[in-house]
C-alpha cells in the first residue's frame, strides 16, 4: 500500500520534471533556429544547447522536425500549459462580445501579439519546409488550421454583424486567413520597422474596411 501511495505521489513530480525538460529544450531549440536555420541547427547541437542528451531531445519531444513544431506551438500560445488558442481566455472573451467593430479590435490586438511571438519561428519553419518533407507536410497542416481558424471567425462574425453585399462567408474567410498570415506581421514589423500598435491598427482597420456592412461605419 505504501509502495501505490509513493508512487503516486513520484508520478506529478516525474511529470513536471519531463514538463520542465521539454520546455528547456523547446527554449534552447528555439534560440537554435532563429540563429543557425533549421538546416545548420542539429540534433547534436540542439541537445548541447539545452544542456542534455540527444536520446533525451528524441524522448522528451521527438526528432528534429518534431522540435520545430514545438518551438513553433509554444510560441503561437505564449506558454507550453496544453489549452488550445480558441479556449483562452482572450479568445474567450472575443467570442463573448458583442459589438462587431469591438470584436474586430480585440482580434487584432491578439493577431498582433501571436504575430510578434511567432513571426520568427515562422519564417524558419516556412525555409524549413522547402528542405524536409516531414516539415513540409507540417507546414500545409498549419495552413489548413490557419485556414480553419478563420473559418470560424468568419462564422462567428457573421452572426453578429450582416457581411457586406457580395463577400460571402467563403471570402470573407479566405480574407482573414491571408491577413492573419505571420509573414505578414513579420514584413511589416520585422522588415519594415512598423510598432507593434501600428500593425494593430492597420489590422484592424483593414479588416474592418472588409467585414463591417455600412450600417457599422
């Protein structure tokens, strides 16, 4: 009976330190990435920056394009807690609102803060799929959820304000998804030194310039 209770006991600890040293290497990988490129960043090097063992890099998280991809979800949530985008509180909240013009300036400031923590590693995995397969096909399957995440925007929009006449649902979503893409952010940002509010901004009255009927304006 003592032996059942210890082990229960070992097994949260057992599983923050994995948390922890997954997180450890997700962090040094990151830094890796942003640094070398996917190509030049090795598993070698990967294990050596997080200061373990290349088993413990393929145990802990998995090979080198597994690694990316979870550089890259940290980096699209802020944080390595397993809650989805859309259950956070701020999406949350969003979704609660129910002014149109109100939910399109609370989207942008979350568009604008995924985008400052994800541009980088975006831009790293968008090179990467051109080398590896296994990245590649990552890579479409973030297209795909980025496209489904407008889709549901564009839903959840729609039934709190009337589309413009002629931008049907299917647009409006192809719209969204083309501007929440992070090589957006990352041009405008990055490249082409705009603040962080001033892409909000433009975010935000761009989109709005599509969704909102005149009835809004």
């Amino acid at each position: 009976m003592t032996e059942g209770v210890n082990g229960n006991e070992a097994w949260p600890r057992r599983r923050a330190r994995a948390s922890a040293t997954r997180a450890k290497i997700l962090h040094a990988a990151s830094e890796l990435f942003l640094r070398e490129g996917y190509v030049a960043a090795t598993m070698p090097a990967i294990a050596d920056a997080a200061g373990v063992s290349r088993a413990t890099v393929f145990n802990s998280v998995g090979g080198k394009a597994d690694v990316l991809k979870g550089c890259y979800d940290i980096a699209v949530v802020g944080d390595d807690i397993p809650l989805p985008i859309y259950a956070r509180p701020e999406m949350k909240a969003m979704f609660a609102e129910p002014d149109p013009r109100a939910t399109i300036t609370q989207y942008a400031a979350i568009i604008a803060s995924i985008g400052a923590r994800v541009s980088p590693i975006y831009e790293v995995f968008r090179a990467a799929a051109g080398a590896d397969p296994q990245v590649r096909a990552m890579w479409t399957q973030i297209q795909d959820e980025r496209h489904l995440g407008a889709t549901r925007f564009a839903e959840m929009f729609s039934a709190k304000s009337a589309l413009p006449n002629g931008l049907s649902l299917s647009e409006a979503a192809d719209i969204i998804w083309a501007l929440i893409d992070n090589s957006l952010y990352h041009r405008l940002v990055i490249e082409r030194s705009w603040a962080a509010d001033r892409f909000e901004r433009w975010f935000a009255t761009t989109l709005c310039a599509h969704m909102l009927d005149e009835q809004h304006d």
